[in-house]
C-alpha cells in the first residue's frame, strides 16, 4: 500500500523551504523579472542551509535524501518565482546531477563540492539553434588531442550561461556514430576560447540568465570528461530523466501559485454586488485547477517514488512532466482569465505566471517529445 503522507522530516523540510522561499525569493520575483537580473547572492544562501545538496551523496556535502524530497524543494521555489527558480533548478537537476551519476570521485570533489556548497554555480550546455529535441544532430564538436579536447561549436538558450563557473556541454567525439557517438565535457570559466556571447531576452522567466555560448577551439583537459567516451547520451537520458520529475514538480508549483492568487481574487473582486466567486462558472474554473493541480502532484510524487527504489520511470517521468507543464500552462492562463484586464497588466503577478509557464512545455523536452517517448514505452 502506498502512503500518500508525506514523513515527519519531509513535513519539516517542506515547512522549512517554503519559509526560506518566502522570506528570500518571492519578495525579489517582480523586480528581478522586470529588470531581467538574477540576485547571484541567493545561491549561497540557500547553499549555506544544505538546500542545493538535497539528492547527492554526505560525502559530497549533500544530504544523503531522496528525490521525492527534491521534488518537494522544487515545487516550493517554483512557487516563489520560478524564473528565480529556474537557474537553481538548471543547477541542481541538470548541472549537478549529471556530475553527481557520471563523474569520478575526483570530478566530484572538484565540483560537486563546491556546487552544493553555492560557492559555485553550474550550467547544462546541450541545445543548439538547430539540435534541441534531436540530440543526433549536434553540431558542437570535441577532437582528442594528446590530454586534452578541442572543443568547437555553440550552445543556445543556456540557463545560468552568463555567469556560471562551469559547464557541463555535450559535444560530438564521433560524429559518425551519431547520438552514439556524444560525450560530456566540464568546461570551466575563464577557459581559453569559451565565452557567453550574448545574453537572449526571453518571454518568460526573465530573471533566469539565458545566453548562447561559443567554443573556440576551446582546449579542455581529458580529465574533464564525465564517464567514458562516446557515452554521453546514455548520461544525458540519466541527467534529463531525473531532471523531468523535479520539472514536474517545479511546474505544480508555479501552478499552485496562479490558483492561490486567482482563488484571493474571487474572494475580493465584486461584480453585480457579490464577489465573482460566487458566480458558477468561475467557481467551476477554480475548482479544475484544484483537480489538474493534484493530479500533477501525485503523478510527480509517483515518479519519484519509482526513482528512490530503482524501479523503471522513463515512462513515468515524462507522464509527470508532461502532465503537469500543460495543467500549469491552462492553469496561469484561466488565472489571467480571471483577473480579467487586470490580469492582462504587467502590475498583476498572474501575467508572469501566464509568462513563465509555457517555458515548462518547452524546456525539459517538449510536450510532443514526451508523448513520443510514452508511446515508445508503451512498445510503438
């Protein structure tokens, strides 16, 4: 039989987190979005009380614990700000992660250690302007030379570019091999031939640090590859798969927050000499977000629970992400519907949530890749 409580410690943790994110992040959400600036102080605040390090081993300096209890960390920021949200998020579930499942003890120590810690920050260099869902078609290139890669190509739309202390890039070692032939490479600020280019304003989730990298003829140590040669994508699927369940999570709760503020709404707005809430139609409204938000919540806690025993959840992973992108995307959108024109105004918070939500359809594997990969599962 499957509990649907939450333990005491993960109660705590819950309570804890949606504290810190309350006092820390939701007060900066407006204005950083406004102005487009990530508040780079947070990263070691939230490093300094072992939030960054929930999933990864003591050792590292993690917390030992498990991802269910990450997906429970994501859905409270992302509650709070999810574009501020989004660069801990690239840092933790994707950067981190893919060190954590495929580097060496060294690899770890070097920048596991420190990226838990908030002393540095990490990026996930895999899109490219024209290889995003089709990871074959990779145009980045990594050529052996004695110790050391050379490294050549481009990223696009990297989360955390503009300022991370390293990335994890995945690049070509055998082109003719295809998606076969990927590896992942650390590549570290400051590198000879690697800058941030340009930074890409976004739609949505404004506060998060989006830019295009470039490498050129950028030398990287050998010892900066993460697992062997031409194993890249195997790593990436383990990276992403994990990171899918903490989007999901992240998407519930930038849909909680649209519904929290919509349900606020229709208590105070008054129309016809009665608040809207108590209209029908809009009652109905509210009460689907109610449904689509915990059916996105159980499906993400579902996936989790399947990681933490070490069962099978690729199929999982991407029904959670899949599921709970697409409520949060219909759900900011009622909330604007709600708010009527002063929802439509950038004063409001719920124009944001309309914003930030469709990024989760995109980011993470499309929803048509998702569904491309259910159907895989279920022997298409």
């Amino acid at each position: 039989m499957i509990s649907f409580a939450l333990s005491e410690e993960q109660e705590m943790f819950r309570q804890a987190i949606s504290e810190f994110a309350s006092r820390e992040i939701a007060p900066l959400a407006r204005e950083c979005d406004e102005q487009g600036q990530y508040p780079m102080e947070l990263f070691k605040k939230i490093g300094a009380l072992g939030y960054l390090g929930i999933p990864f081993p003591a050792e590292y300096g993690g917390g030992n614990s498990d991802y269910l209890t990450a997906a429970i960390m994501a859905e409270e920021l992302g509650y709070a700000s999810a574009g501020i949200a989004l660069g801990i998020y690239v840092h933790v579930a994707l950067a981190l992660t893919a060190i954590a499942t495929s580097g060496t003890d060294q690899q770890k120590r070097r920048y596991l250690v420190p990226g838990i810690a908030g002393e540095q920050v990490g990026a996930w260099g895999f899109a490219e302007a024209g290889a995003g869902s089709d990871p074959g078609a990779i145009k980045t290139r990594a050529r052996r030379d004695s110790h050391e890669y050379v490294l050549s190509g481009s990223k696009m739309f990297i989360t955390n570019g503009t300022f991370a202390d390293f990335v994890v890039v995945t690049a070509m070692t055998a082109p003719e091999k295809k998606i076969k032939g990927l590896s992942l490479l650390i590549v570290e600020r400051g590198t000879p031939g690697f800058s941030a280019s340009r930074k890409i304003p976004m739609l949505g989730m404004r506060a998060a640090q989006t830019a295009e990298l470039v490498f050129d003829d950028c030398r990287v140590p050998a010892d900066n590859r993460l697992g062997a040669e031409d194993t890249g994508f195997l790593n990436v699927m383990k990276t992403l798969t994990l990171g899918r369940i903490m989007a999901a999570a992240f998407a519930v709760g930038l849909a909680r927050a649209a519904s929290d503020e919509s349900l606020k709404y229709a208590k105070e707005r008054v129309q016809f000499s009665q608040p809207i809430g108590q209209f029908q139609g809009l009652q109905w409204m509210v009460a689907d977000m109610a449904v689509e938000i915990e059916a996105a919540r159980v499906l993400t806690w579902q996936a989790a629970w399947r990681a933490n025993q070490g069962l099978p959840h690729i199929k999982e992973a991407s029904i959670a992400k899949l599921f709970a992108s697409e409520a949060a995307t219909r759900i900011a959108g009622q909330a604007v519907q709600i708010h009527g024109g002063a929802g439509f105004t950038m004063e409001s918070p719920v124009q944001r949530f309309y914003r930030d939500a469709k990024l989760l359809e995109i980011g993470e594997g499309t929803s048509q890749i998702h569904r491309n990969v259910i159907a895989r599962q279920l022997g298409l």
